[in-house]
C-alpha cells in the first residue's frame, strides 16, 4: 500500500475540458479525531494516519478532474482496479439498457429502432454515483462481514439497485425469468418502466429495498429507523442533492442526536452532489466547501469528501474513504460497548461524493451539455427514435460499455461475480431489507387486565388515554429491543407519560441538572421524541420494515404535515400484496389525539379532523380507521391493531376525562361487530324506530347520547334507535371494502325508511361518501366539523358546527315524521336553551356545569321494551 503525503500541493485534472487547477491546500479541512485516523488497506492498528487536515478553500467545486479526497489511501492493486472498472461499466450498462432496449440486450447486432422501447422512460442521472457508492462497499461487507443494507435516496433511483441486485444474482433468484443469461437479460430490460413490468423507484419489488424513493426526502429516517436496536446493522445511505434541499431530510440530518452506539447500528450517509435536479442546479453543489463542511459538522458528522470524475483514481478515493468511515464506526461501537458509556456523543462519519451527473456519458451532444448537467437526469437522449444520427451515438456510448466481453455468455465472469458478496450478506439479500422475515409477535399483556370499572353507562367519568397508557407501558416492558413509541414532543401532552416507567425518551444530547426534575431522558430510552412529524413518521416506517413493531402518537390537527408519507407508505404495502416473496411487517399504527372537538382553547388553527379523508382515499386492502367511543374500546382496538400485520391503522382519541358507555366486555364484542345498536341508550325494542341517533367517536357519542336524552325528556314515547360505529369502514359497502356491511346487515341496524341523525368526529361530507350507495341514504342526515372554530368553549364549538346535543335534538324534531307541528314548542325551548348556553360562554368563559357534567339519567328506560328472548 501506499501513501499520499499528507502534506504538498494536488493537482486538479484538465478533464472534460476542465483547466488545470492547483489547490495550495491539503484538503478540505477535516478536522483530526482523539487517536488519528487509520489508513485503510490494512489492518487499523497497522497502518498511520493520513487524513488531510488543513482547513483552506478549494479554488473549484467541479466534479471534474482527478480525484481530491479527504481520506488519502491506495489500498486497490491495478488488478483490483480494473476489475471494479469492469464491475462499474457492466453496471452502467445494464442501467441503459433498462431505459433504452427491449430486444438486442447484448448489443449482438447494430442497434435498431425497433430494438428500442417505443416510450423510453426512466431516469440515469444519478445511476453511476450510486452504482460508484455501492459496489464499493460491497468490498468491504467481505472484507469485514457487515451487516448492510442500501438505501437509495435520489428519485427514480432504481436503475442503480436494480443492476447491482441483478450483478448479485438476487434478482434472478426472486424472478427466475430474469436469470442470468441473454434471454433474461432481454426480460430484465423490458420489464424496466413498461406496462405489467416495475417501476423505476426502487419499488417493493426490487429486492433489498425498503425505501421506494418516490417522494423525496425520508432517506436518512428510514435509515435510522431501520438500524435503531438492530446494533450489527450499517445502512448506506444515498442522498441525493436536490433531496438534501427538502425540509423533512433537512430534520432528519439530526438523528444521531437519538443513536446509541451500544444498542444501535450505524448509519453511513453519502450525500452526492451531482449538480443538478431536473432542471436546475442543486444548492449544495453550488456553496463552497467550507460551508458545506460547517453545515455538517454543525449537524454531528465528520464529512469526508470525494470528488472528481476521473474514474482509476476515484476508485482508490473512495474505497479508502469507505473504508476509513467503517473503521471509524467500528471503532465508536467498540469504545461505547466495552465501556457502557453511550455518551458523549461521538461525531458520526459521512461522504461528501462530488461526480458529474450522468457520469461516464457523453459531455455533449449537438453542442449541448449532457453529463454533468441536467440533461442527463432522465432519459439522456431523448430522440433516438428520430434522429440516426443520436440512434448511433446511443449505439457507441452503450458499447463503450464492453457489453459483449463483459457479458460474454449472458453473465459476468468469476471474476467480476466474486467482488461481489454472497448469500445475505448482498445487500439485495439481507432479511432487514424483507423485514417481515425477521418480524417476531409483540408480547402483549392481557388488555382486558386494564379495564376501567363501568357499573352504570354513560355516567362514569374517566381518562380514556391515561388508563391505556399504562397497558401501553406494559408492552413497552414486555419487548424492549422491538417495540417503540415515536412522536413530536407530545407523548406528555397526550396523557401517555405512564410510558416512562418502562422506557425513558431517548437524548444524545447535553443534560442539564433540571433535567432530574421531570425530563425523563436517558442514552438507552424507548421513547422517541423530536419536533419533526416527518423524522418520526420516517424513523417508525424504516423500523417496521426492517422487522419491528411501533407506535406514532400525534395532535390530530398536525398529522396532516404527513399526509403524504402516510400516502407513499400505503403504497408501499399495496404493491407489497402483489410480491409473493415480501413478508408481512407489522401495521404502522398512528393514535391521533388532542382531537378537534378538544382544541377549543388553542382555536381554529389547530382545529382539523380532516386525516381521515386522507386515509379513507387509501386502499382498502391496508388501511383500517378507529374511533373508539370511550375507554374500554380504546385498549380493545389499540390491542387488535398493535397485533395485526400489513395495514395502516388509525385510531382517534380523546386525551381528556370522558364518559365510559361499555364495560369490557361488552366492549370487546362492540369492537369485534365494529359497528352495533346500543340497547342501553334506545326505546325502540321490538318495534319500528322513529328515529336512528348514530354516532362515530368519543365527543360525538357523548352530544348524540345527550340528544336522546333532551328528546325523551320532551318526547317519553319516542322510539330511538341509538347507533354508535367504532370501525368507519363498517359503512361503506363490503363490495368496496373488505370490512363493509353488506346491504341487508346495513338495513337491519339503520333500516331503509327511517331518518338518520349521524353525529360524526370528522367532516360530514366523507360519511355521505360512504353511505351513498346504501338503501335509504337520502335519509342520512351528517353533523361533523363544518370549518368553523374560534378560542371557543368544547359546548360552543360544537354549537358553532351544528354537532352539539340541542342542534342534534332539534334536527331530528324537524325530521321524525308527524312531529315537526307537534314539537314546535319543544323545538323552541331547545333553541333557547342553545343561546343560553352559548352566551354563557362568552360572559363565564366555561359551558354551564349543568351541561358539562351530564351524565345519562334515563337507568332502566330500555327494560319497558320488549323482554329480551333468552
């Protein structure tokens, strides 16, 4: 092995027309760690430190040239280098091919049009860094038998991961129609962006992957989420430059503030700079290097950059330089496990990789730019249908790739095959990646255990959350290295603190002395907490696919911030249906509190139930919405939902005092129907119902129960049907939802003739949605949030949206046949009472405690119906 001076002036090169630039620097100005760097090549207690340390500006930020590295080191032979030359155009080649062939895939015959896809779609941009990146560590995977999987960062990255899955033979192991010869070659192009085939993100369908890349942004979350308690495990992670610029990578920069390095594995990012997103320059590639050393620094990483285009002496950068950063985190691991000490928090490495976009294409084409440009973001030429001319261009570029000798009988050599690692140490093999493998079954305590006593319905008051948090704490105790709990600085808020006792919230960061008083921080907690939705959203997604189990608690107003990681992970497990060999992960459980109806003192702002609009739009096949109406049901859902697999399940709840309806059991039977008449609160036994009072969600239940009561008050001999839905799919149809009632079950609970007063958590307009086919539904009459909200009292916000119990009462006066002339003195008085009680509010600032504290009177008034059958 040799060395590089550490010292001395380095040589820019003239590239691509680049003019030769001498850098009087000795790097980039990384600063020197406790114990010096080793150089790799050799073992680490054999080799000296070589890192470059002075801090001076580089003249140039170009891709171009030969490589500048931080990390100075020769440990490829020319022999090794060429064949990761070989690997390297086989790779690219077969990106190409992806986008451009359907038949010729080995370029036997001069390239046709009709060899060509008709649509030509795809993008190779980023293709060449992130082939770069990856085959490079596979070296040192065998060298020290890592544990690591790939995550590809940059949009339409799949052309990358896709060849390296193929080099490595796991795509033809999964889809043995795309073996390793010429015909499956010509399958594996075709099916690249076309009709019936994948797509070109790195889709459940590309093995190895748990991170689609379809949205930008959840790269580096999904990494940590995947590697917190699997402590062996490193995440390569490639992020993309015009990624880097959104506000949810941004955050999640800051997760080693939440890596422990005993309990944990390592996350090695590589930001790469190749200059440019569709169409315009990336910030990060356009800001000097210092800046862009003090940006990351700032963040708790050693950055080491590798930049240049020349492609021998890239190889030797940045094998050293991965190299160099897995010795480093070796070496943070080893230290914090044989001490015990996780703290203080070490400076994590990272890659700065600066190369043209497009790398290895043409510099241009018709005298414009193509590699290192936007151009080369998608499709590098676009009109090879069209112009012969570019058809032979296209032709010479891709042979520029050695396709015939690289590929001599449809496959790569020995050679080539054995750079690669084997068996589930590939990364497009490791279980984590397929994490359903790895999923073992939460031990759960007994939920019935954590009942809350309810002798008498609808008069006992309780605190829904509070009690559940401590069967949730119980669980946490029970699975301490698979289960845990995420959320923005709420789990306090949200009544859930009883979680500290088994698991405190995790904190890399400095301790203050206060900190004793209340703070619950520990290195090793169970608990994760930062003000970012998108970090946490992210962290829980990499952690259940990767194997384990978890738990997102949220305000209801701000779950909207996710909305479309929400999206993208529904996704994700549709297309997971339709790929036999992915195993079911645990469900993404999401508990929204802090609802609309209880935001009254922090006003409109953060007053919006509108998540479930969002989630209801989703596949029925894997997503599930719950609104349990009191406490009972909520530990039944939350223990049904934390054992199922494969969905997304949402579960609203109140974190305030309530009144409890339903003892255990009769809310485990409740939550099993998802949808059922309560005979406790109706007077229409045995005969036809003048009206249906139904209800969906806890606030909601409480108005419509106190509705019933105003109008038996003024109405004795009414015969009410009271309904109460726990499960929202129950109302769509079972042709459209697996969950729906069919027709006759929809008849027998709402009947098709009878006017329905349905008191709903959310906006009206979804329930019409799903009931809109049903039997009757002109009789369906909604009250939900109407958008209007204030610093209102919880009894004036819901008379602001027509959902409070006098709005409810005197809808149904106006719509129970033969009544409307009869109970206008009734409606009357109900009206009054509403202004009353409204305009206490705004004098006292309170509802009236008569109201507030209601509880249901009528003990016994069901029993005057018919006696019960057995």
């Amino acid at each position: 092995m040799s060395l590089l001076s550490t010292t001395g002036h380095y040589t820019a090169g003239s590239a691509k027309g680049m003019q030769d630039k001498t850098c009087t620097t000795d790097g980039y100005g990384v600063m020197s760690a406790p114990g010096g760097r080793p150089v790799p090549g050799g073992s680490a207690s054999e080799v000296e430190e070589a890192v470059m340390s002075d801090s001076n500006e580089l003249e140039s930020i170009s891709p171009y040239g030969k490589a500048r590295s931080t990390v100075k080191g020769e440990p490829l032979s020319k022999e090794e280098i060429e064949k990761y030359n070989d690997f390297f155009k086989a790779s690219l080649y077969l990106s190409l091919g992806m986008i451009y062939l359907r038949q010729n895939p080995l370029l036997k015959e001069p390239l046709k049009k009709e060899h060509l896809k008709a649509r030509l779609l795809g993008h190779f941009g980023s293709a060449p860094g992130q082939i770069f990146t990856y085959m490079h560590f596979n070296r040192l995977i065998s060298k020290y038998d890592l544990d690591a999987i790939f995550i590809s960062g940059p949009g339409h990255g799949a052309p990358a991961v896709l060849s390296q899955a193929y080099l490595e033979g796991t795509y033809s192991e999964v889809y043995p129609e795309n073996s390793e010869d010429e015909e499956g070659m010509r399958h594996f192009f075709k099916q690249f962006s076309f009709p019936g085939g994948i797509g070109s993100h790195a889709t459940p369908e590309t093995p190895g992957s748990i991170h689609e890349g379809g949205e930008l942004g959840y790269s580096v979350s999904h990494a940590f989420g995947a590697v917190f308690d699997h402590p062996n495990l490193i995440a390569l992670t490639m992020v993309g430059d015009g990624e880097a610029e959104t506000g949810p990578l941004a955050a999640s920069w800051h997760s080693t503030k939440f890596l422990n390095p005993i309990t944990d594995g390592a996350v090695l990012p590589v930001l790469h700079l190749n200059g440019y997103k569709i169409n315009n320059p990336t910030l990060l590639a356009r800001i000097p290097h210092k800046e862009l050393e003090y940006l990351f620094r700032g963040y708790g990483y050693e950055p080491y950059f590798v930049e240049g285009d020349d492609v021998e002496t890239m190889h030797q950068a940045m094998a050293a330089t991965l190299e160099q950063c897995v010795v480093e985190i070796r070496k943070v691991q080893k230290k914090a496990r044989e001490s015990g000490k996780a703290l203080p928090r070490p400076l994590w490495p990272m890659i700065i990789l600066r190369s043209p976009k497009g790398w290895t294409g043409p510099r241009k084409i018709d005298d414009k730019y193509l590699e290192g440009y936007w151009r080369a973001h998608q499709v590098p030429i676009t009109d090879v249908h069209e112009n012969p001319e570019h058809l032979k261009l296209l032709e010479k570029w891709m042979r520029s790739y050695e396709p015939e000798r690289l590929f001599a009988d449809g496959k790569i050599g020995p050679d080539l095959k054995a750079l690669c690692p084997t068996g589930q140490r590939r990364m497009s093999a490791n279980p984590v990646a397929n994490g359903g493998l790895l999923r073992k079954p939460l031990k759960m305590p007994d939920f019935r255990k954590y009942a809350i006593e309810v002798k008498t319905p609808g008069v006992t008051m309780d605190a829904s959350m509070t009690n559940m948090s401590t069967f949730l704490r119980d669980i946490i105790a029970m699975n301490p290295t698979s289960f845990r709990l995420f959320g923005p600085d709420e789990t306090e808020s949200n009544k859930l603190a009883k979680v500290y006792q088994a698991g405190k919230k995790v904190w890399m960061g400095e301790y203050f002395e206060e900190d004793e008083n209340g703070g619950n921080l520990a290195p090793e907690g169970r608990v994760m907490e930062i003000l970012s939705e998108h970090t946490c959203e992210g962290w829980l997604e990499g952690y259940i696919l990767s194997g384990r189990h978890g738990l997102l608690n949220s305000y209801e107003p701000f779950i909207h911030v996710i909305d479309s990681m929400v999206n993208q992970h529904c996704k994700w497990l549709e297309k997971c249906l339709e790929v036999e060999w992915r195993n079911k992960v645990a469900s993404l459980n999401i508990l929204l509190t802090a609802v609309v109806w209880r935001q009254d003192h922090n006003g409109f702002t953060h007053q919006d139930p509108g998540f479930l609009d969002v989630v209801a739009n989703k596949s029925p096949e894997v997503v599930r919405i719950y609104l349990p109406p009191d406490g009972n049901c909520l530990l039944s859902c939350m223990d049904h939902c934390l054992r199922s697999s494969n969905y997304v399940n949402v579960v609203v709840a109140d974190k305030q005092e309530h009144l409890q309806y339903l003892s255990m059991e009769e809310a485990e039977i409740h939550c099993t129907k998802g949808i059922g008449i309560w005979p406790q609160f109706s007077t229409d036994r045995g005969e036809e119902p003048d009206l249906i009072m139904a209800s969906c969600g806890d606030i909601p239940t409480h108005e419509s129960l106190a509705a019933i009561d105003l109008l038996l008050q003024h109405f004795p001999e009414l015969k009410i049907r009271c309904v109460n839905c726990v499960d929202l799919f129950k109302l769509i149809s079972h042709v459209d939802h697996p969950h729906g009632l069919t027709d006759p079950e929809w008849v027998s609970l709402f009947t098709d003739n009878t006017p329905i007063i349905f008191n709903f958590h959310s906006y009206p307009w979804l329930v019409h949605r799903l009931t809109y086919k049903r039997p009757g539904n002109a009789n369906m009459h909604v009250r939900g949030y109407k958008e209007k909200g204030n610093i209102d009292t919880p009894l004036e916000l819901a008379i602001r949206n027509q959902t409070d119990r006098f709005s409810l009462a005197i809808d149904a006066i106006d719509r129970i046949k033969g009544l409307a002339n009869r109970g206008a003195a009734a409606r009357e008085s109900l009206r009054n009472a509403q202004i009353k009680a409204r305009n206490e509010a705004f004098e006292m600032g309170i509802d009236p405690p008569f109201l507030k504290n209601w509880t249901w009177p009528h003990n016994g008034l069901w029993k005057s119906g018919v006696p019960k059958l057995i």
